[in-house]
C-alpha cells in the first residue's frame, strides 16, 4: 500500500444514470493475445478505462464461445467509443497460443484477449464455458451469466447500463476547492449540465498518513442533501485499497427547484494509518456546487 494513496469515491448517480466521466477511447488490438502468466485478470483490468465492461470466458475448444465471440466483435464495434470494453479471457495453455492468434485472425476479435490466468474470478469459480461477468465502473459485478447468450441479450445489458455518447470533458478546471480535515484533505470541482450538476471530488490523505489498508474496514460515506435535491442510493461502501491513484469520479445531482441553495453534505468514516497505528475517523465535508 502506497502511503501517499488517492482515495477515489465511488460514484453515485440520481435515477441510476450512468454518465461516463472517463476518456473513452477504447485499448483496442488484439490479433496477439496477451500473457498474464505472472500477473492477475483483476490487475489487467484496474490499468484500463472503461464504463462499462464485458469479461468473457472462452477456450478455444468451445464451439458455444466462437459463436459468442462473433456477437461481441459487433457490439464492441457499436459501442467502443461509448465506453463500453469486452475482454475475452482464454482458459487455454500458453501451449495453444499459435491456435488462439488464427481463432482470433479468423473471427476477426476488436478487443483484448488474455491467456495464462487462473479459473475463477473474486473466487468464483470458471466450471462450464462460456462464463461472462458485467462488470460496472466502479468494478461492481452487475450480471454472472452462464453459457452463450446472443447479440441482442447482451444489447439490452449495454443499453440499461450504459448512456451511448454522453460524455463529460477530463479536463480539470482552475477552481479546484479543497476541504482540510486532520488526516486528509477533500479536492472537489463540479461542472453544471442543465439543471444537473456532476462533481467530481477525491480523498487525499495528510503526510505519514493512508486510508483504509488491507485488511481495515471498508470506507463509508453517506450524503445529504438540502431541501429539493433528489439523490439515489444515499450511501456508499469504498474499499480504498483497490482504487487507482488519483481518478476523481463522479456525483451527479439533479435539483427539483434549481434556486435553492446548492449545497451537497457528506460524512466519511474511513480507518486513518499512519506507520504506528491506526484511526478510525468520522468527517463531515460540505460541497457548494458551483
């Protein structure tokens, strides 16, 4: 664990929508698989950005997932640019490699595909192939699914899940404000979309400090809102030790009257540790939307 780690809040969104603050172009390529004999599918996965992510589990002796796969190709090409990535991961032995290229060649694979890795994901178990997970943003496992289903099964899931073309800009204005608690600050922005406002905000512990090691309890947050805000679900669970450094992600509020004053309330319970010990720290932050 990094002792200068960015926690990065987990977003939450008003009627579920899913507006994606990344950049989204897609890590395209795939004729050669890549080898992760040395690392894990889930470190694979952490170093790409998406909004949306299909991990599909195939072998090249599996009729059922050829079949598949011809799907996916024409759904990664509709909705790559939407935020949408689909990983085929390969059960097969690097000894099958040459044969997983020309599969790849002959079916013309768009996306990544791996190989080398171990049969389950977050302990569960790869029996039956294919073996599909949704993964949302925010690493959130939204559907386990089992054996083949066709195009417009997994259409329906992009579509619910997923807002084609709606993206927000990356770049990070000027008027970053900053919340000091004692063992880290708050960095928030936030942009107005219509009468939608998306705020973007990060924690960022204190010198000699970090949040939520392994093996600590999850961190916690709960907002509240002023009079006329309409805000779902109302809190969340964050295991900071599995974040990337420094994303900043997103709480998208829409107000019922958009003349009262803008105000979004938060309380944070995160576990504080510093070389010697550790702290469990209850914070309230309050955020004006610009």
């Amino acid at each position: 664990m990094k002792k200068n780690l960015i926690v990065s809040l987990i977003l939450v969104s008003v009627f579920l929508s899913l507006l994606g603050c990344k950049n989204k172009t897609p890590t395209g390529a795939v004729y050669d698989p890549t080898g992760l004999t040395d690392s894990d599918i889930e470190e694979y996965i952490s170093n790409k950005e998406f909004d949306l992510l299909i991990l599909n589990y195939w072998a090249t002796y599996c009729s059922p997932c050829k079949e598949e796969m011809r799907d996916f190709v024409k759904l990664f090409d509709k909705y790559k640019n939407d935020g949408l990535l689909i990983v085929g991961a390969s059960l097969d032995s690097p000894s099958e490699l040459n044969l997983m290229k020309k599969i790849c060649g002959f079916l013309k694979i768009n996306y990544p595909i791996v190989y080398g890795i171990k049969s389950n994901f977050r302990n569960i178990e790869i029996g039956s192939l294919p073996k599909t997970f949704i993964i949302d943003k925010n690493n959130n496992i939204l559907q386990e699914i089992d054996g083949k289903r066709d195009y417009n099964f997994f259409k329906e899931i992009i579509d619910k899940n997923l807002t084609p073309g709606s993206t927000i800009s990356n770049e990070v204005p000027e008027n970053i404000k900053t919340i000091e608690k004692k063992y880290y600050s708050v960095e928030y922005y936030s942009i107005k979309n219509g009468e939608k406002y998306d705020l973007f905000f990060s924690l960022k512990p204190k010198s000699g400090f970090y949040l939520n090691g392994e093996g600590y309890p999850t961190l916690d947050i709960e907002f509240k809102l002023s009079d006329g805000c309409k805000l779902s679900p109302n809190s969340i669970k964050l295991n900071g030790a599995k974040q990337n450094d420094g994303n900043k992600n997103r709480v998208e509020i829409e107000f019922a009257n958009p003349n009262i004053k803008k105000f979004l309330s938060s309380t944070i319970t995160a576990i504080a540790c510093s070389d010697s010990q550790c702290i469990k720290t209850v914070e309230t932050a309050d955020f004006e939307l610009e």
